[in-house]
C-alpha cells in the first residue's frame, strides 16, 4: 500500500474485495476454518453473546482474567488458525478498548476499529469475512457514549480532508435523531444509538451474505453503545425484531379479516384456504369429514354478517401467533356472539388457522 501513494485505501480495499469478491460471494463457498478443527460453529449465536457479556461482567467487577495471552494461546492461533466466536465494529476512539472491555484475549474476537462505527464497503467486507469466512455466530455493532464522529455530524462541524467520505454514514442517525425533536446532549445520546442502528441497517442492506446467515439463524447481529464514563456496555434493543413484530401483528390481523369476509360471503374453497392442511376441527376425526361439514354449513347459511370486535393480537414468537376476538354472528333465522381464540401459524409466509376454539365468556 505505502508504495502506490495516488491510490487511497478505499480504492486499494474495494480493488481486492472485487478480487475475493469473484471467489467469494456467490455462496459462502469458503470452507469455514472453524470447521476443520471443530469450534467455533457448534458455538451457538446465544452462547457467543453470553461469553461477551461474563467478559463484561468481569472487567466491569475488576476481576478479569485477561485469558488467552500466553506464549501457548500464541503459538497455538500461529499454527492452527484463528477461530474468533465475534465479529465486531466499534469505535477507533482509544477509550474503546474492544478486547479489555470483554475480558478477551487472542484469537478470541475479529474487531474492526473506524472511526464512528460506520458500516460502508470496507467494514461490511471485513464483517463478511469475520460472520462468513470465520464463521463467528454473533455480530455486535458497538456505538459509544461522546463519540466524536457522530457529535461532529450532528453539530454539522466542517470537516476536511477524507473525513466527509467517512462520516456521511452517520448522517441519517443525525436526521433521525434530530427528527424526534431533541437538543443538546440529549441529542447526541440518541444520535449515537441511531447510529449503531444505522450501522446494523447498513450491514443488513448491503450484504447479502449477512442477511442470509441472519435469517438462517447462524448469526446474530446486535447493537451496544459502551459507555465511557463508567466502563459500562449497553445492549440496544432489536430493532429489527420489533419491525418484524409489528409487521406479524398486522399480517394476523388481515389474516382474521380475511378469514371473517370469506366467511360472510360463503366463499367456502377461500374460507377453507384460512385454516393449515393439518387443521381439522373438534370432533372431526380428519380434514375430510370437517370440511364436509364446512361446506354444508357455509352454503346452506347463505349470505351471513360476521363481526369481529375487541381484536387482540398476540405473537409467541416470529411464526405463531393468537387472535383473541368477540365474534358476532347474523344470519336469516340465528344470531350469536361468542369470544373466539383462533391460533396461526406463519407457512410459507401466510398465517393460516391452526386453532379455533370459543372462549367462556
Ligand atoms: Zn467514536
């Protein structure tokens, strides 16, 4: 690097990302050294933020074990490879100190240091290769308390040299933290969690390889904010997860509508759809026999009105859910109103009836 002064580093970098990249991006084709010897992939994304949070634990009590700095931990990652169980992005910022605020020693976390923890194409290069190529289960973006990018963006400071490239990532943090209203150091608190999020957006948005390993639970991506007058680490709250939830939440919500409107139409092949292939319901012994029965109770009611009231909603986790609803019957000659639970299940991204039962009142 030091003898091609004309090219920057970003330059240099993206030049050899696009030289793995050929190789590399496709599907993690990289056999994970962490495989050939066993560790880390059975550490699970749980278990690695567990092993960062007792390191934490341990610098913060002042009882740190400072592991994996002896002469063996040495020659040990020198010949058989590294097999950190983290990948994170912090702070260059020299109160940030990755490893001793977890308590970690060689070989044990693959960190990358830039200023205000920003996710462009270098850092999300080197978090592919860290989640991907190392296998780390866990991801942790660590954003942290007067940090001066991200002050200097929201002060809209002037800024020189290579430093507005830098520092553009952190822009919507600022705007968004702006947007809500703040001032003063209220603002940049919040802009520097803004920005972790950012961060996490950024690595989620722009890699693919990420995104999937996310989404097959190999890896977990979280946000912290470290803050320095007191040594202590902050967890941020899954941003992602709630989004994720709030969109289960209406997806549910439509579903039970949907299934209500077919219902009252007698659209019976629709209504039917509503419920999974496995679902038949009390005392029907099979699929068959229910939905005969279905059938002749959806044609023979006619045109129907069926309300629901009082819908709430609950998620046990990212596929099922509950629907909890006072639902009202008005036929020709019957009426009715009962509390209803319906039980979905999300398959093949439609939540579909598992349960129906009617509630004591
Ligand atoms: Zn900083």
């Amino acid at each position: 690097m030091c003898d091609s002064p004309r090219l920057s580093r970003r330059t240099i970098l993206s030049g050899l990302a696009v030289g793995f990249g050929a190789i590399v991006l496709p599907k993690l084709p990289w056999i994970p050294e962490a495989l050939a010897s066993g560790a880390p992939s059975s550490v699970t994304p749980d278990q690695a933020l567990q092993w960062l949070k007792e390191g934490h634990t341990r610098f913060l009590s002042g009882k740190t074990q400072t592991p994996h700095l002896t002469a063996q931990r040495i020659a040990e990652t020198a010949s058989q490879g590294q097999h950190p169980f983290a990948t994170l992005i912090s702070c260059s910022d020299s109160r940030v100190p990755v490893e001793h605020i977890f308590d970690q020693g060689i070989g044990d976390l693959f960190v990358i240091r830039v200023a205000g923890n920003v996710a462009d194409t270098d850092e999300i290069g080197t978090a592919e290769y860290g989640a991907g190529h190392l296998a780390t289960p866990l991801l942790v973006v660590v954003g942290h308390t007067k940090c001066g990018a991200v002050t200097a963006v929201v002060k809209g400071d002037e800024v020189g040299g290579s430093i507005p490239q830098l520092v553009d990532n952190i822009v919507p943090a600022a705007q968004r933290a702006k947007a809500k209203g703040l001032s003063g150091d209220a603002l940049i608190v919040d802009a520097i969690r803004e920005n972790v999020y950012q961060s996490l957006e950024d690595l989620r948005n722009n890699s693919e390889e990420l995104t999937h390993l996310e989404h097959q639970g190999k890896l977990k991506m979280v946000g912290a904010v470290y803050h320095i007058e007191d040594g202590s680490v902050e967890w941020l709250p899954d941003r992602l997860s709630m989004a994720n939830a709030a969109t289960a939440r209406d997806a549910i919500e439509q579903a039970v509508y949907s299934w209500a409107g077919l219902w009252s139409a007698s659209n019976v092949e629709r209504y039917l759809a509503c419920y999974a292939p496995s679902f038949h319901g009390k005392p029907f012994a099979n699929r068959k026999a229910w939905e005969a029965q279905r059938r002749k109770a959806l044609l023979s009611a006619g045109v129907i009105t069926l309300s629901i009231d009082q819908l709430q909603i609950s998620l046990q986790d990212a596929n099922h859910g509950t629907a909890t609803f006072l639902q009202g019957y008005q036929g020709k000659s019957y009426q009715d109103k009962v509390k209803k639970r319906l039980t979905l299940q999300l398959e093949k991204d439609k939540w579909l009836i598992v349960g129906e039962e009617i509630l004591k009142a």
